[in-house]
C-alpha cells in the first residue's frame, strides 16, 4: 500500500508566494532608511507621501520602518506590473521598538498582472525589539495567475516582549491537488519566535516554501522558539500546505535543517483539517524534505499535533548515516508528537531525493538523547520506512508536480530511548496518567528499545478483546525498556521474547498468547491473561492473573517461565468446569474427581502469600459439587505458602490441598441442612423436596449457593409460588359474577328485560411470611336476559367472558387466565323486601411463565391447565323509601364458593415442575347498607346517585396451597397468596334512564382488607321489554 501527496517543486516555489509586494519596494533607489508616517493618512502603503523620504518605499540599499501603524491597518495593493529589477539586501521591519504595534494587510484586485516577481536578498521582521506587528493576506481561489517573492530570513517575533503574526487565509484550489489559493510566502530561512519573542505563523487554506539553497556550511532553515523566554508557533490548518527544505535530498548534510523548540525555547506545530473545494478535498499537511528535531538542547520544548486528518511527513537528510527522519527529544530537550484523528498520519523516512537515487530506508526517533513521547489515539497513524517521489504533471497549469508515496512494503524501526541519556514514551490512546483515548496504529519494522530509558504505554478505551498489537518489541544490546499497560484489552499475539525488560500491568488486560520475556508485574486493577508464556511475575494487592483468553470459558493454562510471586491481596481468577478430568478415592474410600480449570505452570518457585482465588464458571460463579476438586496450580520448583483462606459457603466447605509441586481447590458437603434457621416454610419445602442422594443439577445449583441470602432468592425461583397465587386470584375473583347479578336484580321493574355488565378492576395481594406479593388486572363483561314469571318472582339467565393477568414479579412469574362464565338466578320481591339466590360456574384456561436465573441453571419454565369455580350465593334486603327520592337498604349476602385446579407438567429444562390436581372451600358473608337519590331532570329522565359500604368475612380457605415436585423428586407444597378474611366493601355510582325502556349506570367499587385491595369501575344498562 502507498500513501501518496502531492507537492511542486519549482512552480511551487514560484506560485507560492505571499510578499508580493517587493517588486514595487524595489523599483527605487534609495540610499537611506526609509519609515512610515502616515502623513497622508490614507494608509496607503505604496503612497511616497506617507513615507519620511517623500519617495515610494524601497529596499535598494536601506531598512525599511513600519514602526506603528497607529491603531490603523495599513493597506498594500499588489503590483500589477512586472518590472525588470534587482532588489537590494535590506531588512523590512514591520511593528519595531518598544510599544509600537504594526499592522499590515494586502489586497489582491483582479486587474493584477499574471506575473509579477522579485527576488530580495534581505530580512523581513515581523514584531520586533519590543515591537507588535500583524501581517495579513486573506485571498480568493488561484486562477493561475501567480505573484513572487524570494526573502532570504523571515523572522516572526524576535526580541524579549515581542509579538509578531503572520496569517495567510486562502479558499481552496479550483483543479488540481496542489493548486491552491496561492498567498505563498516563501523565504530561505524562517525564525519564528527568537531571543525571547513570540511569534505565531497561521497557514489557514494557504500554503508556504522555506527552503535554502546553500552550498555553505550548515544551517538551520526553519526554527519555531529559538532562545531563552521564546514562543514560536505554526497552524496548518483547512487544508493549508507547508514545505521546509525542499532542495529534495541534495543537501548534503547529516542534521536536519528544521527544528521546533532550541536553545530553551519553546516551539509548537499545529496541522488539522482539511478543506474541501470543487476539485475535491485536501488535507492540511506540513512536509520536512530535511529531517526535523523536535525539542532540541536542555529545557527546550518542542510539540507537534497532528489531528482531524492532517498529515505531517519528515524525510531524513542524505548524509545521515543513522537514517532517521525524526528525532523527538535530543541533547536533553523535550519534545512531543501527538497524531489523533481518523486520516491523521505521520510519514517517516531516511535520505530521499527527487530522482530516487539516493533514497533511504528511514527511521524515528522518539527520546534520542532528550525526553520525547509519541501519542497515537483516536485512529492517528505513524509509519515508518520509505518514501519516493512520483512525477506528476497537471496540463491544466503547466506545472510539474512530486507526490511522495509511502512504501508499506519497506518498513523502519521506531526506536524509545535511543542513547542512554534518552527517555522515550511511545503511547497507544492515551498518555500513562491522561484519560484513555481510542487507539491509533503503529506502521514499522519494528520497536527498539534503546540505551535509554523507552516505554510503551498502552491507554486505551478498546474492552471488547479484538485489540491486537503484533508489532516486535524488542530491547537492543545496550537497553530492556518497559511495557506499561493501564487500560482497555491489549492482546500479544506475536514472539516478544526478544523483549527482555518489565512488563508493568496497572489496569486493563494484557492478554499473552505467545512468548513474553523479562519480567511482568500487575498491581492496581491490572490483569494479566492468556495461554502463553511470560518470565518471572509479581502479583500485587488488587493486581490479577487469569490464565485463558480475555472473556472465554475454556479452561487453558498460562506458563510462567520463572518464579511467580503472589502477595496478600492478589487475586487469582480461575475457570473451573464440571468436566472430569480424571477420579481418585480418598482415605475413607470415597471417590473424588478431579474437574478440568485453569492452570497456572510455574517454571520455578511459586510463592502464594495469601492471595485471593476467585473461581468462576462460564464467567458467572461456579458451582461447587461435594466431593470434587480442581488443580488449580503447578509448580517445578516448588510451592511455598498458601492462598488465602476461601469464603465461608452455606452448604459445603471449601479449602485447598497442596503436595510439594501442586495446588488443589477442594470441596466437601458439610452438615448444614438445606432449611437453615429464618427461611420461610416455602423455602423450607423446596429444599425438602430435593433429593440429594440422588444429586442433579437442582442439588448442585442450592449447594452451592455463596450465602443464606442467595440460598433463599434459588428456593424461591425455584419454588412456582405463582401456581398458588394464581388460585387466590381465582377465588378472589368470583365475586364479579355475582356482583353483576345482584346488581340486575336491585331494578324493581318486572316482566322481560335484557342486561349488561362491563367490569375491569386492578388489585393487589399482599405478601406474608411465604409468599410474594401479587397484583392482578382483571376486565370482562357478563350479559343476561330474565322474565317476571308473576309479580313476585323472576328468573334469569347470565353468561360472560373475561381475562385477568396475574404477576408476582419477585418470582419473576407470571399467568394469563381466561374465563368463561354461566349462570342462573331468581329473585323473590314482597313489597319492600327482596331475596335474590343464584348459582354459577366460570371455566378457566390459565397459562403461566416463570424465569429462573441462578448461577449456572437458566430456564423458562411455562404450563397451561384448566381451572374451575363453582359457587351458590343469595343475598336479602330491605328498602326504606324516605322522603324526597331518598332510599335506604339494608342487605346481607352469603356466597359459598369451590375453586378447583387440575393437575400439570410444566414445559421446560431442570427447573419444571409438577403440579397436582387442588381445590379450595370458602364461604363469604356480607352486611351492609345502600343509600340511593332519586331525581326528576327537567326533560322527564329518571337519574339515581347511590352508595353503597359494607363489610365482606371469609370463613374456611383463605390461603391457596399447590402440591409440587420437581421431575421425579419428592413432593413439596407451596403457599401462595391470601384472601382477605375481612373486606371494607365500598361502592358509589350514578344510572340515567335513557329511555322509558333503558338505563345506564356507572360504578366505582373498592374492596379493602387486611391482605388485599382492589379498585374498579363498571358500566351497566337494563333494558325492559
């Protein structure tokens, strides 16, 4: 794979151009120094009479004073002529002396020449000896017109408490890649921020040229904060170009000609972005043809930042015999590099000129003799080795174009800590003690870690455990370095055994799965995994080894090619299985097997000072079967000392054997029966009904329950308490039949009527000593037609249908019940006494589900049986008809009712139940009062308001039993829910007689007891006919 960029090479440096106005400085003659004064006040830079020698600014032969611009921004129009001229070597100061503040802003017009050009030997300062000055150049798109300049030094902020800016805005380029908004400033030599001033370079969507042609002695093309107190800053930015040292490769000097942050000072490059136009989008990009320090001399400062798709390439000088293209931190400077950003990348290379005659195989590095880091996050990339350049050639513009390619195939080595005087910090994410960030990518041969001190850190926010780094790691003859990883999942599945210094596991995981040399500790939260093999390790208080690979349940075996050293507080984390291994018989001649688990195989001496084994299973907890053990550690060399002491268990001891060269987990049941003291009589039952001679995945998931509590929560998942909830629910609910019917029967009218009843209600039963608390929603509707057989009896049919749902989400269970309803009735009136007696029956198909979640037995139990109720009910009452439509009516009721359940297996795995066929008696009595309003409406309706409260006691069954077993085991009987003994029984409602022949009603009812408490409306009407 290459990657590819375009730059010019003499058209660039020739349509590039951002001083442009020179060709008019140097158009004149003039012996001495020339400054600004305004005296026209028109800000016209080019007008003579603004100048103190009444003649058009020149350079000829003296410097050139824009002191102070006096608040105002001095206007200069590009030439539009080319005139034939040699420039002198003067120097053009703009924002000089102390609190003099300069500012400078060119104008392009569309009446410009296509050429003009000059080409001045001399300086341009900008913010100088306590000085300000501010240069701008905002411009359109290039439309291949181009304007020129060559400056020898450009200098940006030179002088303690001097400010100098420079900002060139372009808007993108029209055709081409490297056609661009061309406001180019090109110079031989650029300094920004030097002797203690600062100075800023904003390359915004334009692009620049430093490059010398020197045959010389060497020296420094391009510097950002050179000297003690300096700030030299540089922003590539929406797409801008920068191009230092662009002889190619000819120069034939061994140190690079670029250098951010020298000789105490502090220097940073900013690339970032991108910008889009009509020719498509480019990225912002700095190129060093070179080589680059960043960070050069003891406490000089150099930081670059590469981010949001920018793109900086550094190429090494020809002469460099070392071939690297880079060095971040030398001769105890300090320099950083951070490349973030998806697109965001960092070329490297050795010596490479423009014919690829010379070209070399490059490398990087970070820490070379001072302290350097390199940051990738976020999706950033650096890669390491070769680049060419291709010829191009674009016949739109004329122009001849190199794009330099990156060779995927010919990799570098990226070296941490080169010289033993060099710290070196490469980081994956994030730095050691920043926040995790994304990770970024590592394209070279390989990483060396130096004399010095190199380091590899790995911060990042990737957990999934798909997040491999193959890159070799090794440490030079002279070096070992460290691996440090603090967060996220990092997976080594390459030969590190070339790696011969520390492995530090902080937080995370670091999965090996291959050969891991020196030496690993894990402290913190830190883990260490995998199935490879690694050299001596310590494991701190809060550190944890876990053999296996990130996430997986298989048992599998991590070697420690040397001593293992476990401290109080470590943990080792253990997969056991229940798949056997092999058995054995102990002293008393039982059988002991031995389950397959993680393995540790220590090369050496454990030693195990009391850490922690946490086992699990599958990744939950595991379940520990009487009689079982697993082997958990060996060691050649011996064991000395022991884990520490396991956590007590309700139902079975745990412990661990040891012999000279093994370590065993252990476990035997002790003689705690399942009922422990404080578990309800249902948690009792269950555990009753649970054979454990004849063991089974039931047995094993209640032994091997941690504590008390989890040993109550399993009893009652497993128990299928809904099945006798359900049945108070039932018994509960054959009142709506009966409350339709009594309530047809409170119409005095007689002869042949039809009627209908619509209910819906929601209700709770409380929970007790055993059972959970239930809510049921209930909705139906009960139809019926009767006829007065004389004046004083009536007889009547009724039948209806309805749903209710039943929950009790403690035990994650629930039922769905249909009902279907029959009835019969009479009614007896003599005068102002009546007596209704009725009798009914309600099919019922109930359909339930149970979720049953423990430690390693999941299932969803589910059953659908039949269920009856039969009942026979009457109730008496007497009207007191009192003045002014008022009524009051005393009544009693008595209802006897039998609920009756079939028998049924339930679907599902371990967890299913059998449940035998049950029925329940219970016998109701009500008193009460109702109070009723008659009224006459305006329009001949008849309208009624009643009330009604009373007191409902239940005698006999109130609590529903259902006999149970697991499959094939001993019979156990749940307790559900209760019925209210005694009920406040609350009723108010309003019927209109909407013709002659109809009314309509409605009602809310209450019924609130000691256990339960239900609320609901109806809608009615009665039709005579």
């Amino acid at each position: 794979m290459k990657t590819q960029g375009k730059f010019k090479t003499n058209a660039f440096r020739k349509n590039l151009i951002l001083v442009s106005m020179l060709p008019a400085l140097a158009s004149f003659s003039v012996s001495a120094d020339s400054y600004w004064t305004n005296a026209v006040g028109n800000n016209q830079f080019l007008d003579a009479n603004n100048w103190d020698t009444l003649t058009p600014p020149s350079l000829a032969d003296g410097d050139l004073y824009l002191h102070n611009s006096g608040g105002q921004t001095v206007e200069f129009e590009l030439a539009s002529t080319y005139p034939d001229f040699t420039s002198g070597d003067g120097r053009f100061y703009i924002g000089h002396g102390v609190g003099n503040d300069a500012r400078l802003k060119f104008i392009s017009t569309t009446d410009n020449a296509y050429y003009a050009r000059a080409y001045l030997y001399g300086d341009m300062v900008v913010g100088a000896d306590e000085g300000r000055g501010l240069v701008e150049y905002s411009h359109g798109k290039f439309d291949g017109s181009f304007y020129g300049v060559d400056v020898t030094t450009l200098t940006i902020g030179s002088g303690l408490n001097s400010m100098g800016t420079v900002s060139l805005f372009g808007q993108g380029k029209t055709t081409t890649e490297q056609t661009m908004s061309n406001s180019t400033l090109e110079a031989q030599e650029m300094r920004i921020g030097v002797d203690g001033g600062s100075g800023v370079l904003n390359v915004d969507g334009s692009s620049i040229v430093i490059d010398r042609h020197s045959s010389g002695n060497y020296t420094t093309a391009f510097s950002l904060g050179d000297g003690l107190n300096s700030q030299g800053t540089m922003n590539v930015l929406s797409g801008g170009k920068a191009l230092v040292s662009s002889s190619l490769g000819y120069s034939p000097y061994t140190e690079p000609s670029a250098v951010i942050g020298v000789n105490q000072g502090r220097g940073a490059l900013n690339i970032s972005g991108s910008m889009s136009s009509d020719a498509g989008t480019g990225k912002s990009r700095a190129y060093f043809g070179q080589g680059l320090y960043v960070g050069h001399g003891a406490d000089s400062v150099g930081a670059v930042q590469v981010t949001d798709g920018g793109r900086l390439a550094t190429m090494g000088t020809v002469g460099d015999p070392s071939a690297i293209g880079a060095y971040v931190g030398v001769n105890g400077g300090t320099g950083s590099v951070l490349v973030s950003g998806e697109g965001s990348e960092w070329l490297v290379s050795g010596g490479t000129s423009i014919h690829n005659t010379d070209n070399r195989l490059g490398h990087l590095s970070i820490g070379e003799s001072g302290t350097g880091s390199l940051t990738l996050a976020n999706g950033g990339r650096v890669s390491v080795g070769w680049i060419d350049y291709l010829y191009d050639y674009d016949p739109e513009t004329y122009a001849s174009y190199y794009d330099i390619a990156f060779d995927s195939a010919r990799l570098g080595d990226l070296y941490l800590g080169n010289q033993a005087d060099g710290v070196g910090t490469l980081n994956i994410g994030g730095a050691e003690n920043g926040s995790a960030q994304a990770v970024g990518t590592v394209e070279a041969n390989s990483i060396v870690m130096g004399a010095g001190n190199g380091t590899l850190v790995f911060n990042h926010t990737d957990s999934s455990g798909l997040y491999q780094f193959d890159l070799d790691v090794v440490s030079s003859a002279q070096g070992q370095g460290t691996i440090k990883q603090v967060n996220g999942v990092t997976v080594f599945n390459t030969d590190r055994s070339a790696f011969t210094g520390k492995t530090l596991i902080s937080g995370g995981t670091l999965e090996v799965n291959n050969v891991l040399g020196g030496t690993v500790s894990v402290s913190g939260s830190g883990t260490l995994a995998g199935i490879g093999s690694v050299g001596s390790t310590t494991v701190e208080r809060g550190g944890a080894i876990s053999p296996g690979a990130f996430n997986t349940v298989t048992p599998e075996t991590l070697t420690v090619a040397g001593d293992l050293t476990m401290t109080s507080g470590a943990i080792y984390v253990t997969n056991l299985t229940t798949d056997l291994d092999y058995s054995t018989q102990n002293a008393d001649g039982e059988t002991v097997n031995t389950y397959r688990s993680d393995r540790i195989q220590v090369d050496g001496l454990a030693t195990l000072g009391g850490a922690n084994v946490l086992a699990v299973a599958g990744g939950d907890q595991v379940l520990y079967v009487p009689n079982s053990r697993w082997h958990i550690l060996s060691a050649t060399g011996g064991v000395s000392g022991e884990f520490g002491t396991l956590t007590a268990r309700p139902y079975v001891d745990m412990d661990y054997e040891y012999d000279a060269n093994n370590a065993y987990l252990v476990v035997t049941r002790n003689e705690q029966d399942i009922c422990m003291d404080g578990m309800t009589s249902n948690e009792c039952s269950v555990g009753g009904g649970v054979d454990e001679e004849d063991g089974g995945d039931i047995v094993d998931e209640i032994i091997s329950q941690p504590d008390k509590e989890s040993a109550k929560n399993a009893l009652n998942q497993l128990s299928g308490e809904v099945h006798s909830s359900a049945k108070s629910a039932m018994l509960e609910d054959s009142r709506f039949l009966r409350e339709a019917v009594n309530n047809r029967l409170r119409d005095p009218a007689v002869g042949t009527g039809a009627w209908g009843h619509i209910y819906t209600s929601w209700g709770s039963f409380d929970n007790s000593d055993s059972a959970a608390q239930m809510k049921r929603d209930i909705a139906g509707v009960i139809l019926g037609v009767d006829r007065s057989l004389n004046e004083t009896w009536t007889l009547g049919l009724a039948g209806g249908y309805g749903k209710a749902n039943v929950r009790v989400s403690e035990r994650a269970s629930s039922a769905d019940r249909y009902d279907y309803h029959v009835g019969a009735y009479t009614k007896g009136q003599w005068g102002n006494v009546n007596l209704h007696t009725g009798v009914g029956y309600t099919w019922h198909d109930v359909s339930t589900e149970r979720s049953v979640r423990l430690q390693k037995l999941e299932d969803s139990p589910s059953a659908d049986y039949n269920a009856s109720t039969s009942q026979m009910f009457a109730e008496g009452r007497y009207l007191f008809e009192m003045k002014d439509g008022l009524a009051l009516e005393p009544y009693a009721g008595a209802a006897y009712v039998h609920v009756e359940t079939d028998g049924f297996t339930e679907r599902g795995g371990k967890a299913r139940l059998q449940g035998a066929s049950d029925s329940m008696d219970t016998f109701f009595t009500t008193l009460g009062l109702r109070a009723s309003k008659a009224y006459a409406l305006d329009n001949g309706q008849n309208a009624k308001l009643w009330s009604k409260v009373g007191w409902r006691h239940a005698y006999n069954d109130v609590t529903s039993t259902t006999k149970m077993s697991f499959i094939g085991g001993k019979g156990f009987e749940v307790i559900g829910t209760s019925v209210s003994r005694d009920v406040a029984v609350l009723e108010v409602g309003a019927q209109i007689e909407t013709t002659p022949s109809v009314d309509i009603g409605v009602t809310y009812n209450g019924n609130i007891g000691n256990s339960t408490e239900d609320h609901g409306a109806k809608i009615y009407f009665n039709w005579r006919f």
